[in-house]
C-alpha cells in the first residue's frame, strides 16, 4: 500500500460512484496536508489513467495520474 500527502489544496468536480459529474456542478476541496492511501486494488472509473485513493475517515476519491504528480508526494 503507498501513502500519499496533498502537498497543495485543490479542488475537483463531485461525482458519484459511476463517476457522473454532480447535477449542480459542485466540487470538493483536497485540503493540503491531508493523507491517502493507494490500496493497489479499487476498481477505478478512470480506468488506466486513474487512481483510487482513500483518506482515513473512509473518503476517497479518483484523480488521474498526472493530478496525482502536480498535487501529491509519495510518504516514506
């Protein structure tokens, strides 16, 4: 399992578990400093380019690969 730190907040559409956008365009703000988990084998609607990450308080959210590398660091 790789741990992850959002390294700057951002913001991303919300979405539902299909991954359709919210209705009323609404987003959610990663807050930096917060930590995921990379559990290796969620299903990920983004397919290949995407990654499924989980927070502690069991939130979780799907970002491509690249938002993963502008917005967060790989914890030792």
């Amino acid at each position: 399992m790789d741990r992850y730190r959002c390294k700057e907040s951002f913001e991303i559409p919300l979405c539902d578990d299909d991954g359709r956008s919210d209705e009323n365009d609404r987003t959610i703000t990663i807050e930096k400093g917060t930590e995921w988990n990379d559990e290796g084998d969620a299903y990920v609607v983004l397919g290949k380019d995407g990654i499924h990450l989980e927070a502690d308080n069991y939130s979780w959210l799907e970002i491509t690969r690249d938002l993963l590398d502008e917005y967060f660091e790989k914890m030792t």
